[in-house]
C-alpha cells in the first residue's frame, strides 16, 4: 500500500503544476488595473469631522434682559441667581424700570434679593457697607446708590427706576443685589445702547 502514496503525490503534483502554469499570466495581466485600490482608501480618515465639535456658547457668554418700552423684567431665585446679567438701556428713554420678581419659596430673611444700581467699581464697598443694615442691606443715605428697589423674599415683585442721565457717562454700571453675599453671583452690566 505505501509504495503507491508517492506515486499519487507526484501525480497530484503534476496535476496542480499544470493547473498553477495556466492561469498564471492572466493574474499578471489583471493586476496592474487593481493597483489604485489602495489609494481610495486614505480619504476615509475625515479631518472636518474634529473641528465642527469645538463652536459652542463660551461660558463668560451674557445673558441679556429682554428690554421694551424703557423697561425690563427680571427674575431671581432661591439658588441666588438673576435671570439675566446685562440689561442695554434704549439711548432714548429717559427713565428706565427694572421690575425684580422671586420666583423662590424662601423667606426675605434667608434668601432675600434687591435690585440697586451704581457705579460697578463702587459695588463691592456699597454691599459691604450695608451689611448689617436689615432690612435692604444698604447704609442710609449711601451717595453712591444711583436707585434701588425694596428687598424681596420668595413670591414677592417689587421695581425700580431711576433717570437715564444718572448712568450715560462715568461707567460701567451696574446692578446687583446688596443681601449679604450675593453680590459674587448677583450682579449685571447696565448700559445705554
Ligand atoms: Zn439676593
């Protein structure tokens, strides 16, 4: 039985040597056509892709009042915020309002909120100034207060309004809420635009 396996073997090996010969110049025929395959491969790698994730509103990005007929409506709340931190002023109003509502639950006392307006760099002194001074937190007869509201707690409104030329030149200006410590996260430019 086993002198017959080299036998086969080298039949099969005659066989597959035909077999290999003949169809081997028709694959070096074929293959230079196929050559730029790998060439359209490379712009699959999209580099556009990485730059359209970046645009997005930058955090320092204001956030402005909606102002009509020489008057705006701004909300504040338990977590000590103001809805909006830049309020343009129409050039031509001569008086301006500035309508505060607590949309909170929180009491005058623990949350309270005002809304007073005044030279920005003179914000930090006129807060500290009024700190012991319940309840609007502001000391009496404050020169450097251009107009403030009444300190509100949760569920109240109240308005203040003050005259245009107090703040066209001199500035910037600003509001803010004198309670203490909020000023850090309760305050906005005022501006005539
Ligand atoms: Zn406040």
């Amino acid at each position: 039985m086993t002198p017959r396996i080299p036998l086969l073997a080298s039949a099969l090996a005659l066989a597959f040597a035909a077999c290999s010969q003949s169809p081997a110049p028709t694959q070096t025929a074929a293959t230079p056509p196929a050559a730029p395959a790998p060439a359209e491969a490379a712009p699959t790698t999209a580099p556009d892709a990485a730059t359209s994730v970046d645009p997005r509103p930058s955090p320092g990005a204001s956030t402005p009042a909606v102002v009509s007929d020489c008057a705006t409506t701004i909300t504040s709340n338990d977590a000590m915020q103001y809805s909006a931190d830049l309020i343009g002023v129409p050039a031509g109003c001569t008086t301006f309002t500035i309508h505060l509502e607590h949309v909170g639950t929180l009491p005058v006392g623990a949350m309270g909120h005002n809304v007073v307006i005044a030279r920005q760099a003179d914000m930090g002194a006129i807060a500290a100034d009024g700190m012991t001074a319940a309840p609007d937190h502001l000391k009496a007869g404050d020169s450097r207060v251009i107009a403030h509201s009444a300190m509100i707690g949760g569920g109240g409104a109240t308005s203040v309004s003050f005259d245009v030329a107090r703040i066209r030149d001199g500035g910037p200006y600003a509001f803010f809420c004198s309670f203490p410590g909020h000023l850090a996260l309760m305050q906005g430019r005022l501006q005539v635009e």
